[in-house]
C-alpha cells in the first residue's frame, strides 16, 4: 500500500495476512474474518480502530441487532455472535501491534463477547425441521436419469443422503476416494475440500440399496463409459458450450 493509505485499511490488511500465514486459517475463515471487520469500519464511519472505547463496542452490537439482510430479515443469533467473535479476535491481535499497546488491552476485546445466553443457545443442539429419509427417497427417485448430466446430478443426490457430506466436500471428491467394496468412502483432506483438511473414513448409512445402487451405478458409468480415472471428480463440473440459440450445456468437463 502506499504511504498515504488508509491506516485502518493498512491494519486490515496485517491481520488477514497474519491469519493466512502465521495462524494458517482457510480463505473461506479470512473471508469471514474481513466482512466482520468490514462491518466494524463501516460502523466507525473512519474513525481509528486504534481508539477504543467500551461504549462503542456496545453500541456496535446494539447495531448488529438492528441491521437486517439482503432480505430484510433481522441478522441471526448466530451471525451476530460470530461477527461479535471475529471483532474481538481482531482486537485482541490489535493489542499486540507497534503503537496500540498503550491504547488497546487485551482485556478490552472482552467487550465483543456475545452473551451468553445467545451463545449457548447456538451450541446447543437444537433441533431443526428437516425431510424425513420417505421424503428424501421420494425426491431422489422421481429425478429425471435420461442424460449424463440429469444421473450425475441423481448420484449426487444420493451421495448427500448416503454419507451426509458437507456440499463442499461432495464436490470436491475423487473417483480414488470411493471404495464400492467396501461401501464406504476415504476422504483426504489434501485434495478433498473437508473441514481443517481432515482425513477420515466412513461408511454409507443403511438407507435403503435402491439409493446406494444411484451412486453405485454412477460410479462404474464414470469408470467405464466416461473413463474417468482415480484423480478425476465424482461429481464434475457441467461443460458450458455457445449453441445455436446461446450458452448451453454440453456435456461434463474435467474439472469439479
């Protein structure tokens, strides 16, 4: 940045760096950590985030809860308390810096706490409406098989209701990680998207063989029709090609 730059924009900038390089987080854990930070400078309107005081950081939860989102539904709990978490692990780091030590303590990051009634309640295991597994079959069942992209997008489905694998996960899987033999799948976390890069193994839940024979079936069709190997994705990216009448889909590309 030039030297004329913005000095909150400057220390943005070092905390996210510090995050990825020093504290190793995940790009989608710096994005949340910059919107958070980006929702307490727009909230201090420029004003330092060298000068703190425990009434503004009152006041910024105040106004967390009355901001509303894209559809003009109030934030969540949960979202509030997780921006709440970022701001305070931000001034915390900030306590530490060249120049704030004798503006900013650590105790001071305590002020962004979320309470912890809100808090607890977003530990808790509360129990959410959800399809039961008939109306799941149900869904799976009645999709269209009749392209390459409808059985891919079908064996997907199946995938999902099989292992109960994050979205990102599933997509990101390889023909490799899938042992039919066995039934079960080995996820690595160097070349699958799993949460903190873990590896682990799991079996697919006892569902039902019509649903685990959608993903079986898309399985052999990728080895032997599309002759897809063990490094390609089970579940690959639909190939956009310009038509007669536009863009269209065309096919499956190499790629997730």
């Amino acid at each position: 940045m030039t030297k004329g730059a913005d000095p909150n924009l400057r220390l943005k900038r070092s905390y996210l760096t510090w995050l990825r390089a020093a504290k190793g987080l995940s790009e989608l854990s710096i994005d949340r950590a910059a919107a958070a930070l980006d929702r307490y400078m727009g909230f201090l309107n420029g004003a330092p985030l060298t000068r703190f005081h425990s009434e503004k950081a009152m006041a910024f939860k105040r106004a967390l809860a009355q901001q509303k989102t894209a559809r003009g539904q109030p934030l969540s709990d949960s979202t509030i308390n997780g921006i709440s978490r970022e701001v305070r692990a931000f001034t915390l780091w900030l306590a530490d810096q060249p120049g704030c030590r004798s503006k900013i303590r650590h105790s001071d990051a305590a002020w962004f706490s979320p309470d912890r009634k809100s808090e607890s309640a977003r530990r808790g295991g509360v129990w959410k409406p959800h399809p039961t597994s008939e109306q799941m079959a149900h869904v799976i069942h009645a999709m269209p098989a009749e392209s390459v992209i409808q059985r891919r997008d079908r064996a997907l489905m199946a995938f999902l209701f099989l292992t109960g694998c994050r979205e990102t996960t599933a997509i990101t899987l390889r023909l490799g990680h899938v042992d039919l033999h066995h039934a079960c799948i080995h996820f690595d976390g160097r070349l699958v998207d799993t949460k903190f890069g873990k590896r682990f193994t799991t079996g697919f839940f006892r569902i039902g063989s019509k649903i685990q024979a959608i993903f079986t079936n898309w399985i052999v069709e990728s080895r032997e029709v599309l002759l897809h190997g063990p490094q390609d994705e089970v579940f690959p990216k639909t190939e956009v090609s310009r038509g007669p009448h536009g863009l269209e889909a065309s096919g499956l590309a190499r790629e997730c």
